[in-house]
C-alpha cells in the first residue's frame, strides 16, 4: 500500500517526485467527509480542546458508514497507485496522520472479513 500525506505548500514538490500520484484533499474547505467539522476544528484551533480530545472526537466523527466507506475507496486504490492525503497544517497535530492510520486500518480489517467469508463458503 503506498498511502502518504502531505500539506498544499509541500504539493509542488510531491508532484515532481511522484507525478502520476492521485492527490486527495481532505479538507473541510473540500467537502470532504474524511474532515473533521468546522465546529471542531473551530474550537481546537481556538485552544478549547487539547489533541487527546481532538482525536477522540475525530474517531467518533468519522464513525459512520459513508467514512468508513470512503477509507475503503482510498485503501483500495493506494493498492495501485501513489495515493497523497493534502491538508493545509504542515506537520504535527493534523487529522490527516490519523486518516492514514485508519485507512490502513480499515483494510486490515476488510481482508480478516474477506477471509473469514471464503472460509465459511
């Protein structure tokens, strides 16, 4: 699997080292629903939450089945393909970091449960 992250002021360089890479924003800005919402990443970037409680909110934000859905989409095509998650935060407390980690996650998962099929069939 070769699912990376970067942020926007990085992504001239990204494209130059990997031109065929399939660049995902995962930006609220976006629409994107791998983002934490604006609610959230108000009251953290105001100080309100520390990122123990960012993290545990995200995980819950993104408990659902058209996230988990998504992660599965991106997973699937890090398989074949250079896959880049660009957010703005440039390195440190970004959701991005984790969205790695639950894609990669999400596709452990998703093969224990294929398995588990074809063993029962």
């Amino acid at each position: 699997m070769s699912l990376k992250e970067t942020y926007f002021g990085n992504l001239g360089n990204v494209k130059k080292m990997d031109p065929g890479a399939v660049i995902i924003d995962v930006t609220r800005r976006a629409g994107s629903i791998l983002s934490p919402s604006w609610d959230m990443l108000n009251e953290y970037k105001a100080g309100k939450m520390i990122w123990d409680g960012y993290i545990s909110r995200f995980l819950r934000e993104m408990d659902n089945p058209e996230c988990k859905t998504e992660m599965l989409r991106i997973g699937e095509l890090a398989r074949t393909k250079v896959v880049y998650l660009v957010c703005f935060e440039r390195v440190g407390n970004c959701h991005r970091f984790l969205l790695v980690d639950m894609i990669k996650r999400a596709m452990i998962i998703e093969a224990c449960r294929r398995m588990r099929e074809r063993a029962v069939v």
